[in-house]
C-alpha cells in the first residue's frame, strides 16, 4: 500500500462520512459517492486521494 496514497479501508470511509453501509451502496449506485476499487477477494477500498476528491466536491455543491 502506498504511504503517499492510502487506501482506505470500507469501514473507516463510512465512519468519516457518518454515512449507514445501505445508504453508501445507494449514494454510490447513484453515481454520487467517491471513487471506489474493488479487490479480487470482493472487498471494497477508496483511494485517500477520491476521499478528499469527494469531499471537495460536496463543499462546492453545498456553497453553490
């Protein structure tokens, strides 16, 4: 894993956020939530980059 880059766990992206599992598989249906891979063994991981990404944006829609 990249110290410059991490990848963040599923469990600790809904944390920061304060967002349900069910609510985060919506958001991200939706095409609205950051950026997610998806490793071989099906667990899910967000880049720290497309968390901040994601928060940056949500600010600027908020303030629009």
């Amino acid at each position: 894993m990249s110290k410059t880059d991490p990848k963040l766990k599923l469990a600790a992206v809904l944390e920061e956020i304060d967002m349900s599992r069910s609510a985060y598989y919506r958001m991200v249906a939706l095409g609205k939530g950051p950026k997610t891979m998806k490793l071989p063994n099906g667990q899910l991981r967000i880049r720290r980059s497309a968390l901040d990404a994601w928060w940056a944006a949500q600010e600027q829609s908020s303030a629009a």
